[in-house]
C-alpha cells in the first residue's frame, strides 16, 4: 500500500450558502478513499481578490492521503462540480473553489497541476487558514506581504 502523504487543500466558495459549502466540502475531502483530515481552519470571509461577486468563506485543511497528486486533483475537481462549479469564464464566481497548496515537499509543474500553489504566499485568504493548520509555514514576512488585503474570521 502506497505511504501517506501530508497535503493542504484551500477551499473557498462565494455563491449560494458558501460557509455550509465550505464546511461540507471539508467532511466530503475527509471521506475520498485514502484520506484523513488531520486539522481544518477557522473559516475566514475575504472580498474577491482578481475575482468578482460576493464576500468568498475560505478555509485551508491538512490531510494525509494515500492518493497520488494527480488523482487528489481529480477528485478534488469531482468534489466541486458535485456542488456546481461551473467554469463559464476567468476568476466566475463559484460554489466551491479547491486548490492544491502543498503534497508533502513534493514539486509538480505540468500543463494540470503545479504544487506548491504558485500564488500561495500572495493571498490573505490562504495564508491566515494555513497558518491555522500548519504555523510553521507561514512566515511574518508571508503576513506582511499580504497585510493590505481584507480578511476576517467569519462570524
């Protein structure tokens, strides 16, 4: 049996009831064959950022998965169009966003997948949850990098 491996997932939603989105998807990632969440993060509202449409709920969870990055993508992507994603133009606003930040200290650059996120330590909305989850990673100066962009905990 394949070893597991220690991966982080962003989610983020902005249509529709986005914070039960966001929590679902967090139980519906526990229960895809191989993986375990082991932290989630405190849910956090952030206006769109090279977006549009309302406020997002964004999160990050850690988990230990079993599956190869390739096939966590996929069923990543399944997990968001079973909540409706829909793709109809750059940066729409969507029912369930979820990235791949980080498979263990792999490096993956293809046309499909490129892990760590490229954008990770540009944007509030990821770095807050995943200084939640796993505070080594973030360092004072990710934080300061992204200080002008607008995030709170969600109520």
């Amino acid at each position: 049996m394949r070893e597991s491996v220690t991966a982080c997932i962003a989610l983020g939603a902005n249509l529709g009831d986005a914070r039960q989105t966001v929590l679902q998807a967090v139980q519906d990632i526990g229960q895809l064959p191989g993986c375990s969440v082991l932290a989630t993060s405190r849910l956090y509202r952030t206006a769109p950022w090279q977006a549009e449409g309302p406020d997002f709920v964004n999160a990050v969870v850690k988990l230990a998965t079993r599956l190869t990055a390739p096939a966590l993508l996929r069923a990543l992507q399944a997990l968001e169009l079973a909540a409706g994603r829909e793709r109809p133009y750059l940066n729409a606003p969507r029912t369930l966003d979820l990235d791949l930040l980080l498979y263990g200290a792999g490096r993956i650059d293809s046309p499909a997948l490129t892990v760590p996120h490229p954008r990770l330590r540009q944007r509030a909305f990821v770095l807050y949850p995943l200084a939640d989850v796993w505070p080594e990673l973030v360092t004072p100066q990710d934080l300061q990098r992204v200080q002008d962009q607008e995030i709170r905990l969600c109520d």
